[in-house]
C-alpha cells in the first residue's frame, strides 16, 4: 500500500514533464535570448 502513493506521484510528474515538454519549447527560447 505504501508504495501506491509513489506511484501516483511518479505518474503524476511524468504526465507534467510529458505535457511540459512543449511549454518548455515555447518558453526556453525566450530565456536563451
């Protein structure tokens, strides 16, 4: 049981990495300027 939280927690961050990745695109370039 214990381990299910970090699981939800795992998937949860690789949904936000996944769906990040292409607001990183947008706004990166806009740093490396």
């Amino acid at each position: 049981m214990g381990l299910e939280p970090n699981i939800l927690v795992l998937l949860g961050t690789i949904l936000i990495l996944g769906m990040g990745e292409e607001l990183w695109m947008r706004f990166v370039p806009k740093y490396l300027e």
